[in-house]
C-alpha cells in the first residue's frame, strides 16, 4: 500500500508540474501570446491586463492548476496561444499518426528481435546452446544506437544518396518505412537482448532435459522456454513501448512528421503552452498505458496460481570475454581520445565565409560546417563540452542515489515515475520552465538518471544491514554512526560508483538528444548533438559534415556497450 500511494504521489507531482507550467516558466505568459497574435501591437499594460482576464493568468498557481484540471474533466483542453484554435483536435490529430507510427515501429522491433533469438531458442531446444550463445553482443549494439542518430544516418543514406524513400512529411506506407526503422531497431535490439539472456536460463532448468528425452519436438521446447521466460520480461517490454514514446519526438523532428512528438516540441519551442501541455498529457497517458498492458499481460501469463511472484530463472552459465572484446572499449577509447586532443588544438569558432562547405582536406580534415568553422575543432570541443558535462550530471545523480538508498520507501514512487519518462520528455518538461540551455539538459537528465543507481543503493543497503557481523558489533555497542560511516557506507559507495562510471556515456547521449533537438546546448556552442542538428540543413551538398558527430556518437555508443558488456561478462572471484 505505500508504495502503491507513492508511485500515485510521483504521478500527481508530475500532472502538477505539467498543470502548472504556465506559472513555473517564470514568463510572461501575456507577453507571449500578444506577440503570437499580433507581433505589431505594443504591449501596453492595459492590454497585458485584458489578455490575463482572458486567460485566466491573473490568479494564483492553485487557480490555475484547478482551472486547468477542471477543464480536462470536461474535455477541455484549453486554446492554442499562437493559433487561438482549440487544443484538442490538434493533440487527437498527432496522437493519431503517433500511434500508427508506433505500432508500425513496434513491428519492425519484433521482427529484429525475433532474428536475433531464432539462434539461441533453436540450439537451446535441440541442446546444443553454448554458454556465449546468447546475441548479447549484437542486440547490445542495436539497443545502444540512439533514435535521433539512426534517424539522421537513415536520411542521408537512403533518403539523400540512395533516393529510394521520402525523407520528410507523411504521405503512405512509404513515409513511416524510414522512421519506423529508426525508432524499431534499437527496440529490437534491447528486446532482443532481453529475451536472448533470458532463455538460456529456461533451458537450464531440468523440465527441459527430461523434454528432449522424452522425445518432445523442438518447436514445442523452445515454445516452452519462451513462454517460461516472458513473465519477468514483459514488464521490461513495458518499458520499452515508453521509449518509443520519446523516440518518437527526436524521430518526428527528423523526418518532419506531424505527430504528437514533434507536436510537443514545436509547442515547447514556441512557448504554446496549452498545447504543451495537451501533447505532454497524451505521451503520459501512453506511457502509462503501456505499463498497464505489460501489468496484465504479465499477470495473464503467470496464471491465476503464480501472480503474486513469479519463479526466477536460474542464472544461465557465461563465457568470459576473449582478449580481443577486451581491447574493444580501449581501441575506440583511443580513437575518441585522439579526435578530441586533435580537435582541441583548434580553433572551433573562427569563421571563414570562402571555405564555407569545404570537403576534407589537409588543412580541414574533416571539413567545414555552413559557416566556414572547422568541423575537427568542434567535434573536439564538443567532446570536452559533452563528456565534462555528463560527467558533472553523473556525480550529482551518484550522490543523489546513495543518500535516497538509504530511504528506499520513500523514493520508490519517485523512481517508478522518472523510469516511465524518456529523457526527451523530461527534457520538454524542463525547457518549458527554465528554458533550452545546457542547465535545462543537465537537470533533464539528472532527473531520470539517479534512479537506476538508487534501487542498486537501495538493495545493497538492505543486504548490508542484514550481515550477521553487523548485528554483532550492535551487541558490543556499536553506535548506529558506526555502522553506518565504518560499514554500510563503504559498502554501498565503492560498487554504486561502478555502476555510476558505466551509465556515463549514456548520460552523455542522453544529453546529445538534447542538444539535438534545440533543448540542450544552444549556438554557437560545439556540442555533439547541437552539431548534428545543424548539419541537417545542409546534408545534401556536405554530408560530412554530419557524418562526423554521427560517427563520434556511435563511437561513443559502441564504447559504453563494450564496456558494459565486458563488466558483465567478467567473472567472479571469491574474496578470501
């Protein structure tokens, strides 16, 4: 029951937040909307004052929370400040393409995952699954590619050189093959990884010897096996139908496609907050309809003797990383390093207007941006802006994580909220209030980062102060700032900074995203993702140009998953 009241709690704190965001934007909201409707018209205070009776605006933040909430109860969901229209239809309109969008993007996910575990669920039925039979590898690579870079490589490649698909708008079938692929295949790959470690734990469990003994076909055992193991990963598919959520938003923007994503944030940008509001309501309500299904669905499967807890697999048996996986974070450690140390000694904001769109050279090895900057030097510097931003984030949601693992009740709601919330609605949510801006993106990200971090806090708090050896120095004693300052702390901080270190470069994507869709760093900074975004206008006659942060953003990817990767893969040794 509390944590049930907390995760209401988490929610209601968010409906507020978006409730009340006309007031928290510390705007003038009158202001704005006299310059959406009449950008000759001076604004007077007598006709501020008449656009605030208008609009309801003149009351306190309560007022407006309970005008707007009442409104929703009635099916009101206010009027656009920019178009005056009504914002409704517009929400139902993008929600509409949104969704075919989605279930199209859901498609493609199923169908990867289901080619990167064919392998694995056959040779486990037949019994003949080695202990790296698993796609770990490849599904982790897929899973770690973000949808906007997707997106973007997918536009130039076969959109711009290839010429086979429309690049922009929404039009048939044929618009959504190119955005459908974007968003599905990183789902596929984390669906495929998900169940591909999930199998072979199925197959190591003794009804799946004594199946294949008794002659059952393999079909059916590996039917089985899937069926064993979908309870704990349905859950987790939940999860993943949220992140289409916010792909949907980097992905919209790509492709120019008016969906509820790229509804939001055109709206954020233009500070339409009726319409933010209505579109941030409906990618809520179907991220939360998504962990309502997997809820059910997994109820449904466990069956009416198993849904209070589900039966946990066995750990299946893992062949620990060759010397050549081993090398891989170091080599593309290397290779980010040495772009990085090369770009630095550049100057990254000397303009050169008759080197505009230079193709590489010896003088611009990586060629020039619009403007004649050198695109060396800005991905240099973008690799110290972006990775010493990230790493500031990391060690503030580090911090923030050790000290909620200590109250895990009360951060329990909390947490359950901002894992539902990809980091681009956040990242809307906060762009509103404080506006687009690296300290906007820091605190997006800071908000959904810390509470992985806090549950592994959490869970090593209550296994520590359940050691024997800590009741026994209570006997003698100990006062309860002992045991924590000698024992639970250094238990808990050493491994939570571990796991801190390995998310660093997805915080460093994360904030990329950001940047990317005009929500992070603005111009002229050189960060990555702000970098790719410009380079979008000009992507036909100098490709390179946003190539090279894509490729440093993959680089990036592939070293967060070989490092991830070979952490996991590393085996345990018994400490003596």
């Amino acid at each position: 029951m509390r944590a049930t009241l907390a995760r209401a709690g988490g929610l209601a704190v968010v409906l507020a937040f978006i409730g009340l965001l006309p007031w928290l934007s510390g705007r003038d909201a009158a202001l704005s909307v006299l310059r959406a409707r009449s950008a000759e018209q001076e604004p007077t205070a007598e006709a501020l004052a008449a656009i605030r009776d208008d609009l309801g605006l003149g009351s306190g933040p309560l007022a407006l929370l309970g005008q707007w909430a009442g409104g929703l109860a009635h099916g009101d969901f206010g009027r656009s400040w920019v178009s005056g229209a009504d914002v409704l239809p517009s929400v139902l309109s993008g929600l509409a393409v949104s969704l075919g969008l989605m279930g199209a993007s859901l498609v493609v996910a199923l169908l990867v995952a289901v080619a990167l575990c064919t392998g694995t669920a056959v040779r486990g039925a037949r019994g003949t699954l080695r202990p790296s039979g698993s796609p770990g590898a490849t599904a982790a690579m897929l899973a770690s590619v973000p949808e906007f870079l997707l997106a973007t490589v997918l536009l130039i490649a076969v959109g711009v050189w290839l010429g086979r698909l429309p690049t922009s708008g929404w039009q048939g079938p044929a618009s959504m093959v190119l955005p459908a692929l974007a968003m599905g295949v990183p789902a596929g790959g984390l669906l495929g990884r998900l169940v591909g470690d999930a199998l072979p734990g199925a197959y190591a469990e003794r009804w799946s010897g004594l199946w294949r003994a008794s002659g059952v076909s393999a079909p059916r055992i590996a039917l089985a096996a899937l069926r064993r193991a979908m309870p704990a990963l349905v859950p987790q598919f939940g999860l993943v139908a949220v992140g289409l959520t916010g792909g949907a938003v980097a992905v919209e923007s790509v492709f120019a496609i008016p969906g509820i994503g790229r509804t939001a944030l055109g709206a954020a940008k233009a500070q339409d907050l009726p319409l933010l509001q209505g579109a941030l309501l409906a990618l809520l309500v179907l991220g939360l309809a998504a962990g309502v299904l997997a809820h059910l669905g997994r109820v449904r499967l466990l069956g009416p003797g198993l849904r209070a807890a589900a039966l946990a697999l066995p750990a299946a048996p893992r062949r620990p990383a060759g010397r050549a996986w081993r090398a891989v974070p170091a080599v593309l450690a290397g290779i980010l390093l040495t772009v990085t140390v090369w770009g630095l000694l550049r100057d990254p904001y000397a303009v050169d207007v008759t080197a505009r769109l230079s193709s590489p050279s010896w003088g611009h090895p990586l060629g020039t941006d619009g403007l004649g900057r050198d695109v060396l030097a800005r991905l240099g510097h973008g690799a110290a802006t972006t990775l010493g931003v990230a790493l500031v984030v990391c060690l503030v949601s580090y911090a923030v994580a050790v000290a909620i693992g200590f109250l895990p009740a009360l951060s329990a709601g909390i947490a359950d909220v901002a894992n539902a919330l990809p980091p681009v609605i956040v990242g809307i949510l906060v762009a509103a209030a404080l506006g687009p801006g690296t300290a906007g993106a820091c605190v997006a990200v800071a908000l959904i980062s810390w509470p992985p971090l806090a549950a592994h806090a959490a869970a090593l708090v209550q296994e520590t102060r359940a050691a024997g050896f800590l009741t026994a120095q209570r006997a003698i004693g100990a006062t309860p700032r002992w045991v924590l300052t000698r024992h639970v702390l250094p238990a808990v901080a050493g491994p939570v900074a571990r796991h801190a270190v390995l998310r660093l470069p997805g915080i460093a994507l994360a904030l990329a995203s950001l940047g990317f869709l005009g929500l992070g760093a603005q111009p002229p900074a050189p960060e990555w993702g702000l970098l790719l975004d410009e380079s979008r206008a000009y992507v036909e006659r100098a490709p390179w140009a946003a190539l090279s942060p894509a490729l440093a953003l993959a680089l990036l990817a592939g070293f967060a998953v070989s490092l991830s990767s070979l952490t996991a893969t590393r085996p345990n040794r018994k400490r003596t």
